[in-house]
C-alpha cells in the first residue's frame, strides 16, 4: 500500500495586533509557515487568519533560568511526584505563561532529595523520553554545586544531548559556612585560602540547617556532619571546576557564574568561559561585568515585585542604569509577564527595550540565534496578550515554532479597551 504525503502545512495569519518589534510597537500582521515568521504586512493570501486586533503580539519568553519545576516535584516538604507528571504539568505551565524556551535550573548537588544528582537523573532522562509530548522547549540549566564532584557523569551525559545544555557554577557549600559577621553580599572569593567559617554552635547557622535538613529529608545533625565531610573536599573543588568548564567549552554550552559578590570571583569564571554573570550580589560585580561585555542576569520576580526577598540589588534600578539585560522566571513562571507589567507602568524603558530583557538577549546569551524577536526568518515563538489599559495583561495565545502550544479564549477578537502601550509608538 502506498503511503499518503503529508498535507502541506497552511500558513497561519496573526492579523491586527500591536506587534513589539525590535525598536517600535506597530499595528502590523504577522505570517507564519512550517513554523518561521515569513513576512510582516504581507496578503491574506489563503492563510489561516487569527484575529487578533486589539491584542500584544510578541516574542515568546525565552527563560534563562527557571527552578518552579521543583515545585511540581516537591509540592510540599518530603512529598514527591512521580518525575513525568511533574515535568509535563511544568511544560503546560511554561506554555500557559508564554514561556517557549526554558531552561530548567536542575541543581546538581550532594544534598540527598530534591536537589541530588539521583533526581537529576532522573529529570534528564524523563526530559528526553517526554520530549515528543511536550509543548514548551524544555532545556536544562545544570545548577552545578561544585562541591559536587558526583554530578559529573551526569553533566557530561547531558552535554552530549541533542539540544545543548548551560553550565551555572553555583557554591552554597561555601555560602552556607560563611561567618555571619561577614553579610552574604560581602562574602569574599569562594576559594581563598583563609575562608570565614561559622561557628558551628551558632543559632543562625543552625536555623539555616533545619530547612535544609528538612528539604533533604535528613535530621538537622546528619545533615551538618555530611556537609562537613564534604568541605573536607575543598582542595580539590578548583580541579574539579577545570574539569567541567573544558566539557562545557568543548561542547559549546553557555556558562554563567551565580550570586558572584567579589570581582575576583566574577572574573575567575569568567576565564572558565563563563560570559554570564547570574544574580551578582553587589553593585561592584554589576559594573565589572558590564565593563567586561557579560550578560548579566537578574530575577523578573526582583522586577515585578519591586525589589528583591534577599535584599539583592533592584532588578528596575540596574535596568535604569544598564546594568541588567536579562530577566529570568525564577522561581515563579508568570513573573516574566508581571515584570513586563510593572517596569512599563513605571516608566523604565520603552516596551521593546524591557522586552528584550526576556527575548532577545537571553536568547543571545545562550547562543539561540534562531529566535527571541519577531523578524523574516525567526522562528515563530509568539505570545498573544491581552492587555487593557491599567489592568493586569494575561497571556491568551503561544505559539512554539509555529504549534499551538496554549490559549485561553476561544474568541481572541472581542471588544478591547484603548491600547496601553500606544505611548511606545
């Protein structure tokens, strides 16, 4: 028996939006086929038409960090759920809250539970047998405790996968040790030879612990005598760093150095290959990587939110001064939106500008030079939002390559209220 051709895909029209473009918001029409933006402005020409007049057509998020995953495994302290069904409740999350590209930040760790190497394993494998089912790109972000010398097998399996993986160098180890005369922000370069350790009877250390403890399903004692045992190893966490950032180079996957406080530390991972400077806890780590030409991180929560939990640099401050190009879901998928929201309302950049934040420059960043702007030729990464004038926008559309990966409304026409991003024009 003969097998049938596949049906010609059909060109689909997004017609009528405010569309953000690299430097303007336009009315404008937007034309997709076999998953690409081919032509803005062009004929009807037998597409399929959405209308969409009265709506926000953008890029499609591309999220450079986002750990709410866990949140789906671990819902609650020491209840799990089962890898697949979390996963996949993420992805359909990712979708929902425009999100196309997500890198997942799967720490790498020596803790048992949530944040060992086992669970990711675990969430390595169920990413590639999933793939097929999912809706959003679904990438890693490898959270790699570097006092983790377990994790390697893993990171170099993972660096072999079809898509590419990033790299983040992360050290709580040290973080969690550190006196507490000495504010986290301050804390020296993680490898000096004179590190200042807590006293290990201190009720603020032993605080911190609990939670830990209880994240990882261990007593508060054990969990203090394994983390002793493991920075015994501190001699040969530098090997250990060289080590993966050759697997990483040598693979092509982009690096990032997170919660740098010292510029010694910044530039230590920056001669690793490390062009990304994630969440940096001071402003002197800000201004040398900008004199560097890194990419620097900060967290969309920090944005919509007004400021940080942690007491970190504010995310709408560092914009302001250009010292931020780049905002990450974190810990909360919907704050890529919310942050869109309220930098605009305040007035810190024009919409395409604040939008790059979260399209275009990650998307540089992590070398995807395929998407993250609405041009000829990009793929069809797109979000539709509804955006009445004061109120809160909402996602209502995404597409991912071209694929319906979510809506919200069956009727994406109805009547709209006067425009709020027409000052942008």
């Amino acid at each position: 028996m003969q097998s049938m051709a596949p049906a010609p895909q059909t060109a689909t029209l997004i017609e009528g939006a405010r569309v953000i473009l690299s430097d303007r918001v336009e009315t404008a029409s937007v034309r997709i086929e076999a998953g690409i933006i081919t032509g803005i402005d062009t004929p009807r020409d037998g597409a399929q038409v959405v209308p969409a007049a009265g709506r926000l057509l953008a890029p499609a998020f591309v999220d450079i960090h986002g750990d709410a995953f866990e949140r789906q495994i671990m819902p609650r302290p020491g209840v799990t759920i089962p890898i697949d069904t979390a996963l996949l409740d993420s992805d359909r999350q990712l979708a929902a809250n425009g999100i196309a590209t997500a890198y997942h930040a799967l720490t790498l760790s020596w803790e048992p539970g949530l944040r060992s190497v086992e669970t990711g394993w675990a969430v390595l494998r169920a990413l590639s047998r999933l793939g097929p089912r999912l809706t959003a790109e679904n990438r890693l972000q490898l959270r790699w405790e570097t006092f983790c010398p377990e994790a390697h097998s893993l990171i170099a399996t993972a660096m072999n996968q079809t898509e590419t993986p990033a790299l983040a160098f992360n050290d709580h180890t040290s973080a969690a040790l550190l006196h507490p005369s000495i504010a986290l922000h301050d804390r020296p370069f993680d490898l000096i030879p004179d590190y200042p350790v807590t006293e290990l009877d201190s009720p603020r250390f032993l605080a911190k612990m609990q939670t830990r403890a209880q994240r990882s399903a261990m007593s508060p004692e054990d969990y203090i005598a394994l983390m002793l045992s493991v920075w015994a190893r501190r001699p040969e966490v530098p090997a250990s760093i060289d080590t993966m950032a050759r697997l990483a180079r040598d693979a092509g996957a982009p690096m990032l150095s997170h919660d740098d406080s010292q510029i010694e530390t910044r530039d230590f991972y920056r001669a690793k290959g490390a062009k990304i400077a994630e969440f940096p806890m001071h402003d002197r780590v800000f201004a040398a990587a900008r004199a560097a030409g890194d990419h620097i991180v900060l967290g969309a929560p920090n944005a919509m939110r007004g400021g940080s939990h942690l007491g970190s640099p504010s995310a709408a401050q560092m914009i302001g001064r250009g010292l931020c190009d780049i905002l990450a879901s974190d810990y909360f998928y919907p704050a890529m939106l919310g942050a869109m929201a309220r930098l605009h309302a305040e007035a810190v950049a024009p919409l395409p500008h604040l939008w790059r934040l979260v399209s275009a420059n990650p998307a540089a960043a992590l070398g995807l030079t395929d998407r993250g702007e609405i041009a000829q030729g990009r793929r069809a990464d797109l979000v539709l939002v509804d955006w009445p004038e004061g109120a809160t926008p909402a996602i209502v559309r995404t597409w991912v390559s071209g694929r319906g990966g979510y809506s919200a409304l069956p009727d994406l026409c109805p009547t709209a209220p006067s425009d709020p991003v027409e000052k942008d024009t």
